[in-house]
C-alpha cells in the first residue's frame, strides 16, 4: 500500500508540473507577457521625441525591454538600419526605390511638418509676419535667386542681407522643404549648413537676419506650445495674395498648425508621415512595438505634439504587418 501511495503522489506532482509547464509555454506564445530584450533605433529628429516617449511608455508595460535612441537624421536611420546596425530606423521622408530594393521595409507611425523659420530680433518680422512668403519666395531664397530681405518683403530702402540657413546631416526636413519648393533635392538648398534640428533653430535665432527650417517639435517649445526663444515662424501666403489672411494665421502655437494640419489648410509637403523602418519585415520583439505602436501607443501621439493618423491608414499599417 505504501508503494501505491507514493506512485500516486509522484503522479499527481508529475501532473501538476505538465499543467505549469503547458501554462507557462501558453503565455510566451499567446501574449508579449514575455517580451525582453533591447531594441535599437536611430534616426530622424523629427520622429526622435515620439520615439523616445513610446520607448517610455511600452518599457513601463514591459520592464525587461530596454532601449537605445538616438537622434542623427533620417539618412542616418535609413544608413543603420539596411546595414544592420540598428533594428529600427526613424525615418520623416519618402522611402526611396532604391532602399526598397536593398529591403528597407516601412510603416507610417504618424505626421508631423516642416516649418520656415526667422529670428524674432530681425526688423522686418512685422512686415513678414503681415505679408507671408509665398512658396515662390522660399523657392528664390534658398537657391540663392534672391539675396536680400527687401526681394521678398517689397520695402525698397530695405538692403539687409538674407542669412540662409540649412541642414549639413542627410535628413528628413531638408528633402521634405526641398520638395515643397520644387523638384529639389537637399543638396539643392543652399546656404551656411548646420547639424541636426536643434543647432538649425539656435543659429537662426542667434542670426537677426537669418531664415531657416525645423521640425515643429524643434520650432515650438513643449511647454509653451510658442516659438522657440528667439525664434518666429515664416506665416506662408498659401493665397499669394501678399496678405496672411485669417484662415492662414495658424503659427502662434503649435496647436493652432497641428489643427491646420489636420484639417489640410498646412500644404502637404511640407507636411508629412513620419516612418519605423526595419530591414525586411519585422518579428519577436521588433514586431510587437511595432505594432502596439499602431494600436495602443497612438494614444500618447497628440499630447506629444504629433498628428495621428486616420483609422484607415493606421488599419492598412496593420494589414501591411500582417497583424491585426
């Protein structure tokens, strides 16, 4: 009797081991209840800030993932990721043929834009900030057919010299702006290249008679929703009637052109959706950020200074995946 006893014993351990055993295998197959791991991204400033808060947000689901972020253009990110460097490139540009010949895979995560940008100290922000530029006029400027402010504000005792700005890292802005101007590459833009968004929107507003470009989220500061110090933004006369008019006034916060963006009255270029690269199709951990960002990490976009996506564009990302 005692040696059946123990036979049972042991069977019914045996028992409760399989059924631990089965669960357990359950969970690391149906859920990310497991994830783990460190996933790198690197890439476009303008999608930097979004990532970085997603990355907070999904470690504080999943404690045992870690990133490593870093900012240095969207060349860069699309660089890093073919070559295997990173697992996720931030990329705010068209995804080129060539990129997609070589595997770059892409998904569009949300919107953002460019935006003109001028010192708040130059003396004639009054007269532009009444008038506008029209796209004709950032056209000229940035390819060096005009050179002084009285070219394209119309004051003739106006002699002040124009102080180009651009960007010298291969990057989303600069193709998005070169774009909106016309057939032009970044390399077309001329005038004194500066590194990443932040050192553009400081040499700008140190520079009275400098004009250059930035992301919104390197244009308005976060807490104010306003300008950056020192910094204004160019009102575009999308009219062309040498007025900004009231439907056009849309730049003294960064809500107010997150609103015309959303509605479509900020012209498509200079805005734009902001892509997560990876090279082929992503799985395991890549994949599921991936796709919680589509899904739940959404919810963080608008309070981050981010348009969303529609629904339908979210879905077809989804689909894209091949996840639901």
């Amino acid at each position: 009797m005692k040696h059946i006893k123990v036979g049972r014993t042991v069977l019914h351990s045996l028992v409760i081991l399989l059924g631990m055993f089965m669960s357990g295998c359950g969970q690391g197959n149906s859920g990310e209840s497991k994830l783990s791991g460190t996933l790198t991204i690197s890439g476009a400033w303008a999608l930097y800030p979004m990532v970085v808060r997603w990355g907070k947000e999904f470690q504080a689901l999943y404690p045992d993932v870690q990133f490593d972020i870093s900012a240095g253009g969207a060349g860069k990110g699309m660089a890093d990721v073919l070559a295997d460097a990173v697992e996720i490139g931030m990329v705010s540009r068209e995804i080129y043929q060539e990129e997609i010949d070589q595997g770059a895979f892409w998904v569009s995560v949300t919107m953002d834009a460019v935006v003109p940008t001028m010192s708040a100290d130059n003396p004639h922000l009054a007269r532009i900030q009444d008038q506008g530029l029209t796209r004709a006029d950032f056209e000229a400027v940035w390819t060096g057919q005009v050179k002084t402010w009285s070219e394209v504000n119309g004051d003739p005792n106006s002699y002040d010299e124009i102080h180009i700005y651009t960007r010298s890292d291969a990057c989303g802005a600069a193709a998005t702006w070169a774009a909106y101007l016309g057939s032009y590459e970044q390399e077309d833009l001329q005038g004194i290249a500066v590194y990443g968004d932040p050192g553009l929107a400081t040499a700008v507003s140190e520079d009275a008679l400098g004009i250059g470009y930035n992301n919104l989220n390197f244009a308005y500061d976060a807490d104010t929703s306003r300008p950056v110090a020192k910094l204004q933004i160019v009102p575009i006369d999308l009219n062309e009637n040498g007025q900004v008019d009231a439907d056009e006034s849309f730049y003294a916060t960064k809500s107010e052109v997150v609103a015309a963006i959303t509605d479509g009255r900020y012209p498509r270029p200079p805005a734009r959706a902001l892509h997560l690269v990876t090279h082929r199709p992503p799985d395991g951990l890549v994949l599921a950020f991936i796709r919680w960002v589509l899904t739940d990490g959404q919810s963080f976009v608008p309070e981050t200074g981010y348009i969303q996506l529609t629904q339908e564009q979210l879905q077809a990302q989804l689909d894209k995946l091949g996840v639901d």
